[in-house]
C-alpha cells in the first residue's frame, strides 16, 4: 500500500477526513495456557485439566476455530477491499492449538482475504507446549515467523515467574525452532525477584549464543489485577534495575542489534512488521476472545473489543454478535493515543505521519511538542519528531504532556 501525504484537512472539531487509510494487520488472540503465569495481566485462561499437554489437547479446538472463522466473516463489511500486511497470533499460549489448526486459520484467512503475498505471519510460542512435529506443522502451515516466551534460561527464576517450562526445555525449543524458522524473537524479562547484574546479561548471552533476529527485553512490572501485584516478590530496587537496562542495552548494541523500540531489538531488516504498524498507528483487526480491534474510516476512527471469556465469546459468536464493545475514538483524544505508539520508537516517525494517521494537523499540538522539547524528553526538526535518550528513560512522563484534562 502506498500512503500518500495528506494535507492538513481538520477543518473543525468534529470533522475528520481521511484520503488514505493505514495499513491493515489482522491478529488472532488463543486464550488459554496451560498455568496463569503470576506476572500476566493478558487474557488468559488455564485449561482446567491435571497435566500440561492433556490441557491443550482438552482445549475446544475445532469450535473455537470455526468460532474464529465466523468472527473474520462478520468482520468483513469493515475492511472489505483492505489488504492485510501482517498476521499475530497471539495469547495466551497459541503453541497449544495443533498445527492443523493453525493450518485451517491461514487458509480462511487466505480465501477471505486480500493477503499480502509477503506477510509477516507470527505465532507466539511457549517452550513447555511444544515438540519438533508441532513447530514443522505451524512452519507448513505458512507462519513464517516465531516469538518464543523464553524470559530467563535460569531455572529459579524461571520457577519464580511460574513458567511451566525449565532452562533445558528452553533450549531444546529454540534449537528446534532455528530448524525451521530463519526469523524468530525471543522474550526475555530482567529485574526478576532475586536477580543480580550478572544473571540478568548471562540470561541475554545466553539468548544471544542462538543469534536470534530479534530479541524484546522487558522488564518486568507489578501490573494490577496480577497475582505479583496483590503479593509483590522482592525485587531489585531501581538503580539495579536501571543498571541492568543500561548493560543489556550496551550489550546488544555490540552484537549489532539495533534498539528501535522501547523493549524491542532486531537485527537489520529484522524488526517485527506487527508490531511497527501498531507503533506506528496503524489499522488492525482483532479476532477471538478479547481481542481489540483499531480500524480507520473516511470519516473516524473506532475501536472494538471481543468478549472476554472463551465460554462467553464462543457463545456471542454464535449468535453472530462477538463484538461487546465499540466505539469512535473522540477526536481530542487522537493526539495521546498517536504518541502513546509512535514515541516508543526510538526514532520516532516522520512529522507527516501523525497527519496521515490522525487527520489532525500538527499544528493542534505544537504547545504539547513546545513543552516536551523544552524539558528535554522531545528532539524535533522540519522531518522527524522523536524521543530524546531522557525522553526513553522517562517515557510516561512525555506521554502525560499530550494527555488532554479529559483523559
């Protein structure tokens, strides 16, 4: 797709008017893992079964397929003619569904849809859900690239975390995965409970030994409604855990990853296609249990929101109404939700683009952008609007300058 400039065209308050709408990606949300990991505040839901592989076989698999499937069908009438750039599956554990499954999504997905012959199709993936035959399964079924949940290759603090899977099993996953996978990310987390310096670069030396394509770093927060958040462990205090930013962020910069995000490093030409065009306040449609959705017209952007639960999703999508909630995105509350993707990049975006994706002139904002330079957290020029290094380290408080009182 080819996104011409687009002149400033907000006339007034209430009107919007797009001349090019963003790319589109599609992402397809798996709601179930084999054990709620303390830390998740994400939408997922453990199988009720006594042992890990007998959970995800016990999985409603063929209902929730076609149940994704109809959620597409329904979907069309709003992007219907729009090309698809990208594909997520996302969790949840979507390593837990067969590679037949995956193979049914794709191939509804092909035949309802514009995709582009070059998609990036990623699959998230858990070390203690998969076997070699399952990851040549999703490899033919056509994703072509794999994000595995590794987090630490450091057994305590992988039984801190409550993953299901050991240091070992790590591994063994990652080597089959570079079997049939020639562009894969690997999660890590830092500043665990009981992590030291030292422990938190092995973890990334570690992951590094596999020369991954890319790697997101994250490190971990107490997030409500978390199991760590009603019972917070004893974590490193916050000169630890900024030493630990700063030494992972050195380190990868010496093996050549570029750091282009927030928690996000790729080798060149390797950054994830997904994950840009959410930062870069792209269009995506969400489908499956809980899944958002953030869709452009002429006129407006709306945002949606599928049923959470699985029983309950399953149930409204036979019904033909998956969608719980939606609304249009109020037009003074444009500007935050822009910066709030595009300054996670480190580069920021070129100053056209908050016109292309907002239909906003820059101009609505310039006391905001006057401010944020003059703390230092803002560098801008006549082409690019970006986040200084200050503005990196203390994203949120640039974020808080464009948050309108009635946000």
């Amino acid at each position: 797709m080819t996104i011409h400039p687009l002149q400033p065209i907000l006339l007034n308050s209430k009107t919007l008017s797009f001349k090019a709408l963003p790319p589109l990606s599609l992402y397809i949300h798996i709601p179930w893992c084999v054990r709620k990991c303390p830390y998740c505040d994400f939408n997922s839901h453990e199988v009720k079964s006594a042992s890990g592989m007998a959970a995800g076989r016990s999985l409603p698999e063929q209902e929730y397929v076609a149940a994704l499937v109809r959620d597409l069908e329904l979907a069309l009438p709003q992007i219907w003619g729009r090309k698809v750039y990208t594909v997520f599956f996302g969790g949840g554990t979507p390593s837990l569904l067969s590679g037949e499954a995956i193979a049914e999504i794709l191939r509804n997905v092909r035949m309802l849809l514009p995709l582009d012959l070059n998609a990036e199709i990623t699959l998230e993936a858990n070390p203690g859900t998969v076997e070699a035959g399952k990851f040549a399964a999703f490899r033919e079924a056509g994703v072509n690239r794999l994000s595995m949940g590794i987090q630490s290759f450091n057994d305590t603090h992988l039984q801190a975390l409550g993953r299901i899977h050991s240091a070992d099993e790590a591994r063994r996953a990652i080597e089959i995965a570079r079997q049939h996978f020639n562009n894969f990310n690997l999660d890590l987390m830092y500043a665990l409970p009981g992590q030291t310096l030292e422990q938190a670069l092995q973890d990334v030396q570690n992951a590094l030994s596999y020369e991954p394509d890319h790697l997101s770093c994250y490190h971990l927060t107490l997030e409500p409604n978390t199991l760590f958040y009603r019972n917070p462990p004893a974590l490193p205090d916050d000169d630890a855990s900024s030493e630990m930013q700063v030494r992972i962020e050195a380190l990868l910069a010496e093996q050549g990853y570029e750091h282009y995000e927030t928690s996000a490093f790729a080798r060149p030409g390797r950054q994830a296609k997904h994950n840009l065009n959410y930062w870069k306040f792209g269009d995506y449609l969400g489908i499956g249990a809980g899944a958002h959705s953030k869709l452009s017209f002429p006129d407006k952007v709306v945002r949606e929101v599928r049923y959470k639960q699985p029983q309950a999703y399953l149930q409204q999508v036979a019904k033909d109404d998956p969608v719980q909630t939606r609304h249009d995105v109020p037009h003074d509350e444009l500007a935050f939700e822009f910066m709030l993707n595009a300054l996670r990049l480190n580069q920021g975006f070129d100053a056209t683009l908050y016109n292309e994706r907002t239909s906003l002139a820059l101009l609505g904002i310039q006391r905001e952008l006057n401010e944020a330079q003059s703390r230092g957290l803002l560098f801008r020029d006549h082409q690019r609007i970006a986040p200084t290094v200050l503005g990196q380290r203390y994203l949120n408080d640039l974020l808080e300058i464009f948050l309108n009182d009635k946000q």
